[in-house]
C-alpha cells in the first residue's frame, strides 16, 4: 500500500486480516468481507478498526465508516 494513496478497507481488512476484524467486532467473516467489497466499514466499528489499524501502523480515514451525514438546513433551529 503506497503511503501516498488513501487506503480501502479491503486494504485494512488484508493488512489486518478478516478474522481478527470479525472477532474484534463481533461479526462473522461475511460482515467483514461485505464491508470490503463496499469500502465502507459500520460507523459502530470506527473505536475497534481505529484501534487495530493504530496497533499495525496503520491510517484509519474516518471517511471509510458509515458515519451519517450533518443536515445543511436551518429546519429546527433555536
């Protein structure tokens, strides 16, 4: 993985491994594996993959979670 370039979550999930990320999370293999394919891992995983991409040495951009958006409206403002 160039340390220039951004890395995918199937680049964190190789660097990883799938299985340490499924028991991390608690979820099988397939959860993970769905996340590759998507680049986009649960916002609920953020503090876990965070934490492991910390322990490898790796960058864990915020913008490969599912985190939701903010409203850009002034609906509801005090």
């Amino acid at each position: 993985m160039d340390q220039k370039t951004c890395p995918s979550v199937a680049d964190i999930c190789e660097a990883i491994g799938r299985p340490v990320i499924a028991s991390a999370v608690g979820v099988g293999l397939t959860a993970v594996s769905n996340a590759a394919v998507e680049n986009r891992f649960p916002a609920r995983w953020f503090f876990i993959i965070r934490s492991l991409c910390k322990e490898q040495g790796l960058d864990c951009p915020e913008s490969l979670f599912s985190f939701a958006g903010i409203a850009k409206t002034s609906e509801g403002a005090a």
